[in-house]
C-alpha cells in the first residue's frame, strides 16, 4: 500500500503541503511520556514528543484532546454538516482547525439523515 505524506488544506485554495511544510500542532509540555485513549475507538496514543505526529490530531478547542485522524475523518464522513468536536460539541473553532489540518468535511446531510439509513 502507499502512505501519502503529504497534507492537503480543505480551505480556502486547497493548498497542499509536504511533510516539512505541513501545518503541526503541539502537545501540552504535561502530556509528553504519557498515553492517552482515543475517545472515538479507545486504542492507545502514546505521546512520545512536542510535535503532534500525522496520524494524530488534537482538539484546540478544549483541553488538547489526541485523537486518530482517521477516526475524525471518519466522523466528519458520517457526520457532514453536522461536525463537530467529539469531546465538546463545538463546531466553528474545531472545524476551523481540522480543516487546516487536513480533515475533509463533506458539504453534505450525515448519514443519519439521509433515505434509507438504518
């Protein structure tokens, strides 16, 4: 399989960004040698340095929460419109932010609002 290491924006011009150049977050100081459950599949995220790794985003809207990326693609794939921070249900800022970082949301009803969902 190929791992794409690049990272495109989904704002503004849809800019795209190699490795180097990738926008980052950074974990809090207190969080560096400890681990934490993904609140979205409860796997382990081991935080080992400052830089937030690619596979994983924080919420900036509270408390610095690590989650997977794929796990908040995910969500954002099911969930459309109606996105939002999975910890404190806040949209602009959270949104704002996962944009920047990548996330796709999909201009789109979610799932559950949609013909035939079960």
């Amino acid at each position: 399989a190929v791992v794409s290491t690049q990272s495109t924006g989904y704002y503004d011009n849809f800019r795209s960004f190699c490795t180097t150049h990738r926008p980052l977050q950074f974990f809090l100081p207190e969080m560096i040698g400890t681990s934490v459950e993904c609140p979205t599949c409860g796997d382990e995220i081991v935080i080992r340095e400052k830089t937030v790794p690619r596979e994983v985003l924080v919420t900036e809207c509270c408390n610095m929460t690590p989650l997977h990326r794929q796990c908040i693609q995910n969500q954002a794939d099911a969930s459309g419109y109606f996105f939002r921070c999975p910890m404190c249900n806040n949209e602009k800022k959270f949104n704002s932010v996962m944009k920047i970082m990548g996330v796709n949301i999909p201009q789109s009803d979610a799932v559950w609002e949609k013909d035939g969902y079960r």
